[in-house]
C-alpha cells in the first residue's frame, strides 16, 4: 500500500467521509505547499498537548495551568447540579451550550448505541455513567437524555433507561427525553437555537 492509498484510509476513519472524500482530501495536501502540510502537522500535534479530557463529563477542552482535570462547565460552581444532561459526542454538547437554553452538567456517551450489538458496554461509557449518577445521587434530580432522533438513538434512550432504571428509582431521579421539537432524523449538532429550546422545553 503506497502513502496515498494509506492516507486515504486514515481519512476515511473521519465521521461521514468516504472513499472518494477522502480520497480528495489526499490529492488536496498533495497540491498545497510543504509549510501547509508542516503547519496542519504542528496543529494536530499541539492539538494533543494542549486538549484534555474533563474527568467529570468526559468532554474535550483546552486547558489552562491552573486547571487540568475539569471542563468549564464541570468547574463553574453555578452550573446546575441538579440536572444532567446525557449526549452521544462533543458537538452535540456545543450546540445546546450554544443555545443557551440548558445549564446544568453533562455526559459525553461517548456514542450510539447499535440496533444490532452484542458488545454495547464497550462502546460506550454507561458504567461511567451508572457511577457518576452513584457518586452525584444527593444533587441530581433529573437525568435527560439528548440523543438524535433517528432509530439508533431511539434504540440508545432506550438502552440507557433500561441500564440506569434501578439507580434512578432507587433514588427518585426523573429521566426524560428531548421533545419533539426535534424533527424524526435529525442530528443534534445541526439543530438551530430554536429547535433546541423547544425540544429542551418540551422534553418528557
């Protein structure tokens, strides 16, 4: 296998891109100058050093010197405590901060859960969930599920009720879902401002 034919499986590992996008990024470097590839190299490297993920929520932020293990938001003592919210990815949580609607804590899944999977736990953080809820249990009062909704986060909202119904019965926590709001496929991180307010207000 040739460097361009590896480089274009490296890219297609990229959420929603395929053979030929992939393919194209390729060819795109190739016609760029060297100080492009070398500073896109430095990025992605410095992206690494300077990028952690929050202890609490399992979100990626930039740290400063002062603060290391916490996000922002897990960090702002006036955020919400009595509310969780639980998201599949990063974006998702960027764009209802952006919305300005919510403002209780988070937890970043990780993922969806598959129609068809026998190995779910390994794909995604709901023992780290099932803990943090544990470890929270005298602050949360409600846990809310934000996923996509298409059949797989349907299928994932059902999923994690059924793992987290015997912690939150035990302790009287309410789980909801996103309103619909919410149009049948739509993805989170392309919802607008609007959509997400009345799906956060309409959640049940």
């Amino acid at each position: 296998m040739d460097i361009i034919e590896k480089l274009t499986e490296v890219f297609k590992e990229f959420p929603g891109i395929g053979e030929r996008q992939a393919r194209r990024f390729v060819y795109f470097l190739m016609s760029r100058s060297g100080a492009y590839s070398q500073n896109l190299a430095s990025l992605i490297l410095d992206l690494k050093k300077e990028v952690a993920q929050c202890k609490e929520c399992f979100r990626f932020f930039i740290f400063d010197r002062e603060q290391k293990t916490l996000c922002d938001i897990c960090a702002n003592p006036h955020t919400d405590t009595t509310m969780l919210m639980v998201v599949e990815k990063d974006s998702d949580l960027e764009s209802i901060k952006k919305s300005r609607t919510y403002h209780g804590k988070y937890f970043v899944l990780g993922g969806l859960v598959p129609i068809v999977e026998k190995n779910t736990k390994n794909r995604i953080r709901v023992e780290e969930l099932k803990e943090k809820i544990k470890k929270n249990k005298n602050e949360i009062k409600e846990i809310i599920l934000a996923f996509s909704l298409s059949p797989q986060g349907d299928h994932t909202d059902f999923y994690i009720r059924g793992q987290i119904k015997e912690i939150t019965e035990s302790l009287n926590i309410k789980v909801s879902s996103l309103g619909r709001g919410l149009s049948t496929g739509t993805e989170l991180e392309y919802s607008d401002n609007e959509t997400l307010k009345n799906a956060l207000k309409n959640r049940q």
